[in-house]
C-alpha cells in the first residue's frame, strides 16, 4: 500500500467518523469544501495547461539553462519568478519533479519552489489588509532569503 492510498484510507474513515457523529455538519463541510475546489480548479487547471504546454515546448537544454545553479543571477531569476507566481503545493511539488526529469538542477528547482510557496508578491495586499505591512514586508523579505 502506497502512502497516497494510506491517506485516503485515513481521509475515508475521517470522513465515516464524522458522518456518523453529526451528519448535518458534515454535510455542511463537504459543501464548503466542494464549493472552495470548484472556485481553485480554474486557477489550477490554467496552471497545469501552461506549465504543461511550456514542458512540452520547450527542449530540456532550454530549461536546465533557466533553471541552472551555475549563476547567482540565474538563481535570483528563478526566484522572482517564484515570487511573482501564485500556486498551491499540490500544484508546485509536482511541477518540481518534471522539471528535475526535465534536467532542471535541484538548487534552482529548490529555489523557486521555496519562493513559490513562502514569498507572496501577489497575495501582499490583502496580507497586508489583515496583518499589517510591516509584517508582511517582514515575513517576505524572510521567506525570500531562506532558500
């Protein structure tokens, strides 16, 4: 059994517990969380077609230059456009592995990532609408030197 099939095991029985417990609830919670699905998945899907669509056209000399450890400024690069990226993990940790199949290196792989999920260029005006700007220049400017 593969940990993938462990967590939806996991995720049923979760699932069964709380249906038997409060069913009103539950139902309630699969609504919420149907509805929050159907509004990512245009987002996710838009992603999923360009990253595809890019994968697919561009040869892999092409991305292990862009995505090259040989260049501090190659890697400032990288992590830029992470920055200025919005995508969810469940989107970003598979998108690693084709560009590591596609002989990205695991140092330019590892910084977009990490700027693709810690630094919210996008997302800073409401963080800062509920947190406060100095937090939010505080937490971005942190999450953008840790890779």
């Amino acid at each position: 059994m593969s940990f993938i099939t462990g967590l939806f095991i996991i995720t049923g029985m979760c699932l069964l517990i709380s249906w038997i417990k409060d069913r009103q609830r539950t139902i309630k919670a699969l609504k919420i969380a149907k509805k929050s699905f159907m509004n990512l998945l245009p987002s996710i899907l838009g992603i999923i077609g360009i990253l595809g669509f890019s994968l697919a056209v561009l040869p892999p000399e092409t991305i292990r230059t862009l995505f090259s450890d040989r260049s501090l400024l190659g890697l400032i690069m990288v992590s830029l456009v992470g920055s200025i990226t919005l995508m969810p993990a469940f989107v970003a940790f598979p998108l690693a592995g084709s560009l590591l199949q596609a002989g990205a290196s695991v140092t330019a792989v590892a910084c977009f990532c990490t700027t693709l999920l810690m630094v919210g260029i996008l997302t800073a005006p409401a963080e800062i609408k509920y947190f406060g700007k100095s937090f939010t220049l505080s937490r971005n400017i942190l999450a953008l030197g840790s890779p």
